[in-house]
C-alpha cells in the first residue's frame, strides 16, 4: 500500500507540474524541467539523514509541492515507479481513500441463475425465460417457409440476447447502461427457411442457359432425309374416292380411324376441306360431298370448307394466292386436326397455296399431330418431288418449269404416282428418277386406285378395299450407278399389297409391324435446326435446291435455327440470286429477314427491288448481328413479281453458317 500511495503522490506532482506549464521569470517553460523535477521529489521522498541541509533548501524551494486533499483528480499512470535499486523508501502519508472510486463498468452477463441457452437449430422454436410472454410474428408472406412461433423476447432487467440467423452473421449487441433501464431493439426476423423434409429448390447458375430441343430427323444410308419430321400423319391415296359416300370408302375409313372419335366413330376435333384441286364439280355435288362429311362430325364439331374465289366449287389458280395468303382465310385451319385434298390437277394447288399463310398453317396442323389426307393431286401435292404437275396436261412426266417439279415435301425424299394400274404407268416412275442426277436418290412411290398408305414417321402401312388393284409399288435406283439407266431390269420395284409395311429410310420391307410406340421416328421432337442451316436443307422447303416465285407473292418462313455466339464468332448469311426472264419492272422484289427469339420485329439483311443486273445473277453476302449467348432466329423470304413466268426469282444455296 505505501508504493501505491508513492504511485499517486507522483502521478499528482505530474498532474499539477504540467497543468501550470508557463513560462517563468527565467524564460524557461517549468514543464520543461519535468524530468529533473520528478527524480528531485524522489530525492526528497527518500531523503537520507547525510544530505546536506542547504542542498535539501535549495531542492525544496526551488519546486512548490502541491497540497494533498481528497478532491485530487487522478490521471493514468504512464511508467512504473520506484526504479529499481532505490534505498527503502521512507513510509508515505496515509491518503484517505476516494470518496467514491469510479466503477469500471462491467460486461453484460447473463444472469447467474440461468445457464446460457444454447443456439437452437432453424427448426425448433427457442426456449422462452418464463416470466415473458410469446410475442407472435407473422409469418412471411413469401416464399411459405417454416417460421419459430415463438420468436426470442428481451427482459427489461436483462441485456438482449440476440439469436443469430442460421444464414446470417450475428448481430452486435449494444451495450447498457447498468444505471438505467436497457433500451429495448426489436429482434431482426429469421430469414426464411426450408423445412427439412422438402428438399431445397434448385436455382439455375448464371452459365445454365434455357436448353433449346434439337430437331430430331431421319436419314437413310445415303445421309437424305426420309420420312416425316413432324409428329402428324399423311394418307396418300391413289385415287377415285367416293365422294357421295366417304363412309364406304377405305379413305374415308381411313381419315375416321386416325382421328380422335367417340363411340360411334364421329369425329371429336375440327376437318377442314380444301378443294384447290378440283375441277368440274357442280354446285350440287359440292352440297352433298359437304353434307356427307358433316354428317361424320360429332354434334357441335365444325367442318369447314375452303373457297378462295367465293363459294362456287371452282378450281383454284395464281390469282387466289393473294386471298390464301389472308388471316381470314386461313383462320379455320389454326385449330383444325385434320385437313383433306382431293383429287384435280397438281399446278392448281401449287400456284393457289404455296409459299403462303396456308402452306403454313398445314405445317402446323401435322406440327400438332394431326392427320392430312389427300386422293389423286391431292397426294402428289404432298410430296418432294411431284410428276405430272405442268399446266399442259398429265401427260408430260416432269414440268419443263422447276416451279411445278416439287410439291410440298410434308414426306421427304419421295415422288408420287397414282391411277398406276388403271393409266398403265407401271414403268413411267423410271423416267422421274432418271430425269436428274439428285433424282436418284429419290424413292418413287406408285399408288393404284382403291389403294393407299398411311405415313407415321419413317414407316408406312398399305391399306385398300383388299381388292387385286390394292398394290403400291416402291422404286428404288439409288444403288444403281449415273453412268447408268435404271430400269426394271436393274432396280425391279418392289410390290406390297394391304396389310404390309414398309421402312422409308432402310428402304426395305418389314416382316410384320413395328414397335410404333417404341421407336423414336414416330415420336419426332419439334425443335430449331443447328447451325450452319441451309435452305435446301430445311425439311419444309420442299424444293431441295432453289426458292423460287413468279407472278404472285411469295413468303417461306424456315424452320428455327439456334445460333450460338459464345465463341464470338461471326454469323454469316450467303447465296446467290438469279434473275430468270426479261419481264422485270420497277416494282419486282425480293427481301430476307430474320428475327431473334420471340420478337416481333425483324431486321432485313438483303433486299433487291426493280430491274436486276446485267449479268442476270447477285451475290448475297451478309452478317446477322444477334445476341450473345444461345438464341434462336427465324428467317424468312419474301417476294414477289406482276409477270407470271417471265419474270421469276431463284434463291439458290442460301446459307446461314
């Protein structure tokens, strides 16, 4: 205790020597001389009986010691003292102990007769002290999550005690004053959590991209496509339908077996009637054939004929393109299952229908599964590469005009003849394949009267009234050299008769059916084409080279095609423009554009209006700027010239790469 005096007896000599700090009569500062003053008041303290009196006079009236009372401020002490090494010192005075020390306020604890609660797990409410009742909070409005009912509460006599979140950093606790009542702060609300038994939902990172589905095709040995791409069915009939009588003949039961039906075999979903084709029907047969097919309708499902030139049952031509191109006229085919062609001339339907909003809705009729039925033109007319289609007449095999070489390519890679038996054409399908060198690959198809086959997918199954004329023949020269006729002497065709199936890709017969619900070329995914695409590749082309228009307008909407500029590299888009005819005028145009995703603008990337150039032809060279990322884009070709067949556009090897 007496070096704890001598402690305090220094640190108030420090106190008083530098709050006096002023300049003497000398000049000098006595802070200043702090020091030397502090080992003197040493000297003094430990005064020995040997020092000199006078010395001890002068240290003593050189310093004025202040007085000591119980009113003395106290500063920390900064050094240790005595030194070491120092005589004993002499017993200091005895110093009344402060009136009232301060008090170092002391950490918050928890009260000691409760032990500190453990942090309880998100699930399990927190144990409440007793002497507090539950405040509730609601729970959060979203997502639903699992929320303690009794949220932790603060004693007023207690410190809070925050509860950390399970997914949050602990919150800091101010500290209270022990002399008043602790301020009470609201306790922050538990994040919301997942309850144990439902596992946590899966958010996608950044890098995971919407997956875009892939178009699923099928291609034979030779790497062309084959069959069918869309998910719907074709019936190609070879013609004489009874079209008094629809229920009688093995079309007509056709059409009723692959459309959804109830209990008495009426058909449950919308048919449309198209008869581009026709030709000398009378008003009168027109009502009967239409009342024969509302009568096979189930109560309240519509039939719908469509008349581009008015109601009078006239066959169709290239000014009815114009009208066919309308969202009126088309508007009973945008949810219809199921559509019929009949019979008449091939070039009628193609001038009236191709390249326009009615091809269109076609596509997406077998896009949503439904069933399409054509006898006679009205199956031609749904194939790849289509004979018998020029103006002339039926007899010239393939149209000198390229425009009425290929029909609308709902089955790929195939040729279609009918009336076979009953016209003596058993051998005139040679000729088609032997007419160009890409014909070769093309698989001809001959269909008698009374006789058809029902397309899914890649297979195709023969069925007929089961007469001796229900024979479809299959001609193959795939395999026969270009150096090379084929005929029936080196590629004999093949005969099937109803019952049997056949493999348009294997190009074979089949023992028996096939496991249709298991095999994926029944089950085609819609999806977009990977890049590079080109046109002649798109599977809704049909002509598997050019894009051709003449005398009217014309507008192709390809299929989509996903682009992919993760690499930054460049999209590009190529092909060449010919001109062919000398009737061009100011007003002649063609356009392509594209758009990205689901937008509704487009962006043209080339465009071509009047009189073309010198050398006949125009390169097109472009480069599409689209997002970063994975996007799918949407080209279309429009066009149009006023003089049909002596003015015509030819997009060949349009690519996008």
């Amino acid at each position: 205790m007496k070096i704890q005096h001598l402690l305090l007896f220094v640190l108030a000599t420090l106190v008083f020597a530098s709050d006096d700090a002023e300049e003497s009569p000398s000049g000098l500062l006595r802070g200043s001389t702090i020091r030397n003053w502090g080992e003197q008041i040493v000297d003094s303290y430990f005064d020995e009986p040997n020092v000199h009196a006078d010395q001890k006079h002068r240290k003593t009236q050189q310093f004025w010691r202040p007085p000591i009372t119980d009113n003395l401020y106290w500063k920390p002490i900064l050094r240790t003292w005595p030194p070491t090494g120092l005589p004993t010192p002499v017993p200091a005075p005895t110093l009344p102990p402060p009136t009232q020390p301060p008090t170092p306020v002391p950490a918050p604890t928890l009260r000691p007769t409760e032990a500190p609660t453990p942090v309880p797990a998100p699930t399990n409410p927190p144990t409440l002290p007793p002497t507090e009742p539950p405040t509730p909070v609601p729970p959060p409005t979203s997502p639903p999550t699992q929320v303690p009912t009794n949220p932790p509460t603060q004693s007023p006599t207690d410190p809070p005690t925050p509860i950390p979140a399970p997914t949050s950093p602990p919150t800091r606790v101010p500290t209270v004053s022990p002399t008043h009542p602790p301020t009470q702060y609201p306790s922050p609300k538990p994040p919301p959590t997942i309850p144990p038994t439902l596992p946590p939902t899966r958010l996608p990172t950044p890098s995971e991209a919407p997956t875009i589905s892939i178009l699923k095709e099928t291609f034979d040995s030779g790497g062309n496509r084959c069959g069918m791409t869309t998910p719907g069915t074709v019936i190609l009939h070879g013609g004489i339908f009874n079209y008094s009588d629809p229920m009688s003949d093995s079309l007509g039961q056709a059409i009723v077996r692959e459309m959804r039906t109830n209990g008495d075999n009426r058909i449950l979903d919308p048919l449309v009637f198209v008869p581009g084709t026709r030709r000398d029907v009378s008003l009168e047969d027109e009502i009967t054939f239409e009342n024969q097919w509302r009568d096979v309708m189930a109560p309240g499902v519509p039939f719908s004929v469509l008349h581009p030139n008015g109601t009078e049952p006239d066959s169709t031509n290239i000014a009815d393109a114009a009208e066919a191109d309308t969202e009126e006229f088309v508007r009973p085919l945008t949810t219809a299952m199921g559509v019929f062609l009949p019979g008449g001339r091939q070039w009628r339907f193609i001038d009236a229908y191709k390249y326009t909003q009615t091809e269109e809705e076609l596509w997406g009729v077998l896009n949503r599964g439904g069933v399409i039925a054509g006898t006679s033109a009205g199956a031609a007319v749904m194939a790849d590469v289509m004979p018998r289609g020029d103006p002339s007449g039926s007899g010239t095999l393939l149209s000198p005009r390229e425009w009425y070489q290929h029909g609308l390519g709902f089955v790929s890679n195939i040729a279609i003849d009918n009336h076979v038996d009953r016209r003596g054409r058993q051998l005139a399908m040679y000729d088609v394949l032997n007419d160009k060198p890409e014909n070769r690959n093309i698989l001809g198809i001959g269909l008698n009267e009374n006789s058809l086959i029902v397309v899914k997918g890649k297979y195709f199954q023969v069925l007929g009234d089961r007469g001796a004329n229900s024979v479809v023949r299959v001609y193959d020269c795939s395999q026969i050299s270009l150096f090379q006729t084929c005929t029936f002497a080196n590629a004999p065709y093949l005969e099937l008769t109803v019952g049997d199936w056949y493999d348009l890709c294997d190009r074979r017969q089949l023992p028996g059916p096939p496991q249709l619900e298991e095999d994926v070329g029944l089950e085609s995914t819609l999806g977009a084409y990977k890049r590079p695409w080109s046109f002649g590749n798109d599977f809704k082309a049909g002509n598997p080279s050019k894009f051709i228009c003449s005398g009217r307008t014309c507008t192709f909407k390809a299929n989509p095609i996903v682009i992919d500029s993760r690499d930054r590299a460049l999209v590009q888009i190529s092909g060449t423009l010919y001109f062919m005819g000398d009737d061009f005028n100011s007003s002649d145009r063609l356009t392509i554009r594209y758009r990205i995703n689901d937008s509704k603008s487009s962006r043209t990337v080339f465009r071509k209006i009047g009189i073309p150039n010198s050398n006949g032809r125009q390169l097109i060279y472009n480069s599409l700027p689209v997002p970063k990322g994975e996007s799918i884009i949407h080209v279309e070709i429009e066009a149009k010239t006023t003089s049909e067949g002596a003015a015509e556009y030819q997009l060949t090897n349009l690519k996008i790469q």
